[in-house]
C-alpha cells in the first residue's frame, strides 16, 4: 500500500512540476552588431516577461559562419543549446541527423499554416513536422547609398551595372570611396550574389544556384558576373580586408563611402543610429528584376529537462506571434514572416520589399539567397563560395573562376 502512495504521489508532484516548469532557454545566434543586439532584445525581453530565463549565447561573426562551428561543437559532445539560430536546408540537415526537437505541437496549436506564405513554411518543415519557426524576410540584393553624398556629386541611385559603374568612377575621381565592403567571404558572396542575379537574370540565377546547371557555371554570363566581380574589386578601399559589415555600412552613414551592397541587415544599422530613409540613406534593389530572400529562423536542439522543454515552447510562441514579428522587425531591418503583420509603422525601404517579393512570388523570380544558406546544402554554397573569395582576392581571370566554380561544384555534390 505504502509503495502504491508514495508512487502516486511522486506521479502526481511530476505532472505538476511539468505543468510548472520554469521555461529556461540558452539561445544561440549572431546577432551581436548595433540594429541586430537592439532586435535580439525584444526576444529576450518578451521570453523574460512571460517568466522566462534566457541565458544568451552570441558568437560574433556576421553570416553565421562562426556560431555555426560553435554549435558543431556543442552537438559533438552532447550539450547542444536549447534553441538556435538557423536557417535553410541547415535545418534539414541537422534534423537528419536526429537532434532537432518537435515543435509541432505549437505550430499546430498558434495555426502557423494559416498565417505563413507556403514558400517560408516549407523551409519550417521536417518530413511533415515543424521544426523551426521563422522570424522574418531579408532581402539580400539591396544596394544602400548615403543620400547627400550622391546629392553632392550629381549622381542618381544605378538602375544598372553600367550606371553603377560610372557612378563610381566619378566618385572615386572625386575622392570618395565607391563601394563599402568587408573582405570577408560571406560579405564576398553577398555582393556577388546580388551582381549574378542582375546579370544572370531570375532564371540564370535559379539553374546556376539551385540547380546547379553546369552549362550556366560555365557561360559566358557567369563570366560577365566575374568581370563585374573585378570592376567592383577596384571600387573598394585597400583596408578592406577582414572589415565587419556593419563597420561597411558605418562608412556609408559617415560619408567616407557611397555605396553598400547589403541585405536589409544593414537598414537595421542605419535605424539604430537614428538615420532616416529617403533622407540619410537611400535604398534600391540591385540592377536587374528579381528577389533573393534571407528567411532567420530559430530550431529547437533535443535537450533534457522540463523547464527547457517549456522553454522552447515559450521561445517558438513568441517567436511566431504578432507583436514580436512586428517589434522585432522593425528593429532588424527586415519584414514579418507573417503574412497578417501590417505594415503602417514600417519605413519606405520595407514597402518596396513587401511589394517586391509579392510580385516577384507571383512571377516566379522569388529566389533563395545562396550566400546565406537558403538556396543549398553547407558543402555546395560552401564550395562556391571559396571560388568567388578566391577571384575577388587575386588577379584570376573570369575564365579560371567559371572553371574553377564547375569543377568545385561538381566535386562538392
Ligand atoms: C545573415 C542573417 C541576418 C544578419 C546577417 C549579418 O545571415 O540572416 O539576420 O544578421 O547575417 O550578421
């Protein structure tokens, strides 16, 4: 009798210390620069006011690159935080390889599938359950100017590669740094992306780097993207090397530069230095029709103990609620996710992209961004990337890049 007591008992206090477990998270991401911190914060600070306790983990690194190697690590020996920022087929992959937890539950029970746009909720899905939650939209191909500098010198935003170019050799003649950029392989690839979907055009872009076509690795297209790739090498100043994004778009904002090839990132700096659209800072899509996006979402790892199960739950809630997809968007430079998020308190630049991706979801040039991992597995952008850093930094010739990017492409596969 004594026994059967004592085991209801503990059943019972186990139910009641599940149903109030303290939601605990250790979160991991990289947004540690002015207008990513600012964003971060409205996560922690609605996961805290729900009860919530956050121990943050930031691996500085813009892409990603760094706090992705941090969380091989912590998956290797078996300690895998408890939520993660991650994205694309990354997320496929670590699901098989048996460490991502359910969320569906959630999903299910907040109707994720009424509010996401299809093309987002299946970047969310893991042989039919839900195993991330998406925060936002980033547009990649963005070009951002600094609006009196091109006042001063009588130039208009490029509407092509060949505007943009005599733009900046007029700049350059006049003293001003035409293109700021970090020489970092991510920042590399960002650019280059952006050129190759001006120049390849929607469907180019789609065969070259979704779908891997090597008669478009090696045309005579991509070979103009690589010319344009070392035109624009010489737009940018010589302590490049190794520079952060944000400290690119810090020289835009003070006018030592002109322009910046960004995603919508860089918005979220020039918001936290209190910079006005249309009055500080211009923006544009890059020459060339088109949308590359950028979707940040977080993956619950598997991990023990009743507290951070709930908190995962809290996290992935409140992740997908309205207000944050609101809030947090309007900080990080980005727009909601959610198709249902109005958009009234949201700048010019967000109209455009809203606009854009709409049209260009219903033409069929709404693209994956290869450079942040939306488009292909690690190995594969992983590979091509190596090609494009390795041209931008050397005196290869376009014909050795095409060469060069088919054949690491096609041993990547
Ligand atoms: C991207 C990420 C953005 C932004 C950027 C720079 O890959 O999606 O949210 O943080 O890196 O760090």
């Amino acid at each position: 009798m004594k026994s059967v007591f004592f085991g209801a008992v503990s059943a019972a206090a186990l139910i009641a210390s599940a149903v109030h477990a303290e939601p605990q998270a250790e979160v991991l991401h990289w947004w540690t620069s002015g207008g990513e911190a600012k964003s971060v914060a409205v996560l922690q600070e609605e996961f805290a006011s729900k009860g919530g306790t956050w121990t943050d983990m930031p691996v500085a690194g813009g892409g990603g690159d760094a706090a992705m190697t941090a969380l091989r690590a912590r998956v290797l020996s078996g300690n895998a935080p408890t939520a993660v920022q991650l994205k694309g087929p990354a997320i496929q992959e670590w699901y098989e390889e048996g460490v991502l937890a359910d969320i569906s539950s959630v999903a299910e029970a907040q109707g994720w599938a009424d509010v996401l746009p299809a093309s987002i909720a299946g970047h969310m899905k893991c042989e039919g359950t839900w195993c991330a939650a998406p925060v936002n939209v980033h547009r990649v191909d963005w070009i951002w100017a600094n609006a009196d500098v091109l006042e001063a010198n009588g130039i208009e935003m490029p509407t092509t590669w060949d505007e943009f170019n005599a733009a900046a050799e007029k700049l350059a003649a006049a003293g001003v740094i035409p293109l700021a950029h970090g020489g970092q392989a991510w920042q590399d690839a960002t650019v280059f992306e952006a050129v190759a979907l001006g120049i390849l055009g929607p469907d180019g872009f789609r065969k070259a780097f979704v779908d891997l076509d090597m008669d478009t690795l090696k045309s005579d297209e991509m070979k103009a993207v690589f010319d344009q790739m070392r035109t624009m090498r010489g737009y940018v100043d010589e302590n490049f090397s190794g520079r952060d994004w944000n400290l690119a778009t810090a020289m835009v904002m003070n006018g030592e530069a002109a322009f910046q090839i960004m995603g919508d990132w860089a918005k979220g700096e020039f918001m936290a230095a209190g910079k006005v659209p249309g009055e500080d800072f211009l923006c544009a899509s890059v020459p060339g029709d088109g949308f590359l996006y950028n979707v940040d979402s977080f993956a619950m790892f598997t991990v023990d103990g009743d507290d951070k199960k709930a908190g995962q739950d809290l996290l992935a809630e409140l992740i997908v609620g309205q207000n944050f997809q609101k809030v947090f968007n309007l900080n990080k430079g980005s727009i909601p996710a959610r198709i249902d998020v109005p958009l009234d308190e949201f700048d010019s630049c967000a109209h455009l992209s809203a606009k854009d991706m709409s049209e260009s979801s219903d033409n069929g040039s709404l693209l994956p961004s290869y450079a942040h991992g939306m488009a292909l597995r690690g190995a594969q952008s992983g590979a091509i990337t190596d090609v494009v850093t390795a041209h931008f930094n050397s005196d290869m010739s376009s014909d050795e890049a095409v060469n060069m990017l088919a054949d690491a492409v096609a041993n990547s596969m």
